[in-house]
C-alpha cells in the first residue's frame, strides 16, 4: 500500500472522512463501554478512592512526558518516507527515557505520597503504575505505522481489548474490595494486551540504532509538540496538585468526576484529531483545501458536540440521582460549570490541532503559555473564594480566552468561517434542551429518563430542519458517498 506521500488528494480526503466515521463509531461503542464500567464503579468505590486514583494519574501523566518527548508525532508529521533507521532510532532514544523517568519516579515516590498523605500504599501505587510507561513506549512504532497510511480501522482492535479488558478487571477488583488496586491493576493489564494486539496487527521486529542527524531532526520537532502536551498538562494541574493539596482527596475525586460526566459530549474529538492531524498535514500546501477541511471538521464536530451538551445539562439531576446514586450530587455545581466552556471546544481544538499540523509550533506554545498562566492565576484564589468549583470556573474562563486568540491566528493562514457552519446546530440544540428540561418530570426512572432524552433529540433533529435543510440534506448525500466507497 503506497506510503500517504504518494496518495492523491481525493484519496487522503476518502481515508480521512473514512477514518473518522470509523474512529467515532467505535468511539461511542467503547465509550458505552467505558461508562458503564464507570457508572458501576461510581457506585462500587467512594469519591476519596477516585480522588486518590486521579493524583496518582496526574503525577505518571506528568513524568510521561519526559520518557516520550513527541517522538511519534515528529514521524507522523515528516513529509518524506519512514526509513527502518528512523523506526530504530526512534525507539532506541525512546527506551533510554523511559528507563530514566521510571527510575525517578521509584526514587521520588514517598516524597509525592507524603504531599498528599497517600501513606505508605501511595508509594507502591506510583511505582507500580509506572510500569504502564513501558508498555507504552512500545506501542508507539506499530501505531505510527498504521497511521501514517490513514489505516486507522486496524487501530480499533487494539483500544477494543484495552477498554474491555479494564473495565472487566477494574469493575472485578472493585467489588473484591482492592479499592483504588483496582485501577492500578487493571490499567497495567490493559496496556500488556494492548500492545500485544497492536503488534500482532502491524508488526514491527524491535531493533536499536544511533544516529545523531536523525535524533536531532526528530528532538526538534517532538519537544516544541510535546511541549504542547506537558503545558496543558501543567494548565489542567490545578485540579489534581492544588485542589489536592488544599481541600483533599474527596474533592479531587467530585472534579474529576464532573470533567469525566461533562466531556461526554467530546468523548470523539481525540480521535478526529487522530485523522485530521496527518490528514492537514498531507494538505498543507492547498490553502482552500485546508479551509474547506478545516471548516468541515468544525461543522460536523458541532452537530453533535451542541446537541449533546445541552441534552446533558438539561437531564443532568435525575442522571445523577438515577444511575450514579446520590453520593455525587455535590459535583452538580463543577458539572454545570465546565458544560459552558465544553460547548466551544469543538472550534478551539480544531483551531490548535490545526496549528500544530500546519507545523505552526511557536504559536501553538505560546497560546498553551498563556493560557497556563491564566488558569492559575485565576483558578488560585477562585479556589479559595469557591472551594473546588473555583478551579472548573478557572477552566472556563481559559477556554473563551482561548478561541478568539486561536481564531485570529488561523485566520492568518486561512480564512476560515465559523459562524455560519455552527448557528443552525447551536440554535437547534437549545430548543432541544429547553424541551428536555420541560420534560424532566418524567425523568423519575431509566425508561422516563430515555423518553425525555428522545423527545430532545426529535426536537434537535426539527431544529436542523427548520434551519438548514439544504445543507443537512448534502451532507447526508456527501456522507453515503463516502461510505458507499470505504
């Protein structure tokens, strides 16, 4: 199969729009998945466990970054063809910082267990979980392989046995009491199976090699991307390291579960990004190309971001009181909260992905910088003024700081129109939840629930009609096209 270089422009567009549909399926498949584990979870385990769980994930995720350094997005991202000295070279200075930043998290862990009075089992949590780093680093070159030539249908079988397989042992372990164990064991077993699978379906024979030109090319653009990564992670630091650290565990665990429930409707957008980051990076040279896909992405992004955002903050309560029992209701507030900032992060991510793709590095950075900055600043004393809702008010405010800025720069490169792409879905979206919100005395059981929810759907779906029937019409007909011909 020809390398995405030697692929013309109508079969990039196939496989990205291909990709995507395949990637969302599953997306909503594994995350039905997902949150059914969750949801018997939340009622297995009390919010001081998912707390502890969302800590120790905070300070693995953050050392992660030093043992891969975007390494994987550098070959993603290069135009010419992937030697195997590239491959081995890669995984060579891969393996090097993996080794590092696991021996320093063995040597660091009492010191972060004694911050945050995790005791002596914290200690054995941190160690432990950062094993996963391994399996990790080797699942990079198989999956770099795959995408780089748009195969992201192969991608689904391995995230298949590592969904399953976790919420199985996790849900298990749960209710033979092994608490937050459970978590930790379950997350180390998926990753083994996950890299088993992912080696079996692109296979790739493990070799080492040193080239210092290759290193180099590769540290230049894997640092400034990753970059990207760890600045956000330093942003988002607020709920896990501050809020931690000043109001406990409990609370930790009430945030995190609020982001969780309120990102169901962007559970998708991580693996759009998946296809459109290659995908604007084989385009990059067509500027009208780029806008159309640039838009397009914004447009069907949203015609199910909005809907479902407003849907969930209609039937919020009885969700809660129906299927995660009364014990989460605190979390309401924070919920609600970041359900204002998630309904425009359809547009900014794509405007950053976009960024990054494009190779615009420097801007990406600064943007990341400056809203670091601000979620701190502002998230800090919010903290102490509204305990921890202060820091989801802090998370919001950075995202309406971060479209208009994001916007601008994209607008620099190509202009891009958003407004008419998204009115229509957004004005229908609120009929929808005003309807569902009308009808929230029915929501006292699953069935009620499940018939308040419909009734805003058909709601939505009259919305759109009423308001863009022309467009929804090509859309569906562009759509079958395409599946007509995967």
């Amino acid at each position: 199969m020809p390398e995405p270089e030697e692929l013309a422009v109508s079969e990039i567009s196939r496989r990205a729009v291909s990709g995507v549909m395949v990637l969302t399926v599953r997306k909503f498949l594994l995350k039905a998945v997902n949150y059914l584990g969750s949801i018997i979870l939340a009622r297995l385990l009390l919010p001081e466990i998912f707390g502890v769980f969302a800590i120790v994930s905070f300070i693995i995720t953050f050392f992660g970054f030093f043992s891969d350094v975007g390494l994987g997005a550098a070959l993603i991202q290069k135009k010419d063809k992937l030697s195997p000295k590239d491959l081995a070279v890669t995984f060579t200075l891969q393996q090097i910082l993996v080794v590092a930043v696991t021996g320093l998290i063995w040597l660091t862990a009492p010191l972060f267990a004694g911050k945050y009075n995790l005791g002596n089992e914290g200690i054995w949590l941190l160690r432990i979980f950062s094993l996963s780093l391994f399996f990790t680093s080797l699942k990079t070159i198989p999956s770099i392989l795959l995408e780089r030539k748009l195969q992201f249908k192969r991608l689904i079988w391995p995230e298949v046995v590592e969904v399953v397989s976790f919420q199985i042992i996790a849900v298990t372990l749960a209710y033979m009491g092994l608490g937050v164990w459970s978590f930790i064991i379950a997350l180390l077993v998926r990753s083994l199976l996950g890299t088993l699978v992912l080696f079996y379906l692109s296979p790739w024979r493990i070799s080492f090699a040193w080239d210092k030109v290759i290193a180099k090319r590769l540290v230049s653009f894997g640092i400034p991307y990753n970059l990207n990564g760890f600045i956000a992670t330093i942003k988002d630091a607020v709920m896990p390291v501050f809020v931690g650290a000043v109001s406990g565990a409990a609370a930790v665990g009430y945030l995190n579960w609020a982001l969780t429930f309120s990102k169901l409707p962007i559970l998708f957008m991580a693996d759009i990004f998946r296809v459109t980051f290659p995908t604007y990076a084989r385009i990059q040279g067509n500027p009208e190309l780029l806008k159309k896909a640039i838009e397009k992405t914004i447009r069907f992004t949203n015609l199910f971001l909005f809907p479902a955002a407003f849907l969930l903050a209609a039937l919020a309560r009885p969700i809660v009181t129906i299927i995660f029992t009364d014990k989460w209701l605190p979390a309401l507030p924070a919920f609600y909260i970041h359900l204002l900032g998630i309904i425009i992060v359809g547009i900014t991510n794509t405007f950053m992905d976009a960024l990054w793709a494009l190779g615009k590095t420097r801007i990406a950075v600064k943007l990341l910088i400056i809203y670091t900055l601000v979620n701190w600043g502002a998230s800090v004393p919010l903290v102490y003024w509204f305990g921890f809702n202060g820091a989801m008010i802090g998370s919001v405010i950075v995202l309406y700081v971060s479209l208009p800025l994001t916007w601008y720069y994209i607008r620099k490169i190509v202009k891009v129109e958003v407004i008419r792409h998204v009115w229509p879905a957004f004005a229908a979206s609120v009929l929808a939840g005003i309807a569902a919100f009308k009808l929230n005395f029915l929501a006292g059981n699953l069935l009620g629930l499940f018939l308040a929810g419909f009734a805003g759907g058909l709601v939505y779906l009259a919305g759109l009609i009423v308001f863009d029937k022309r467009r929804l019409c090509a859309d569906i007909t562009w759509l079958w096209s395409i599946i007509k011909h995967s």
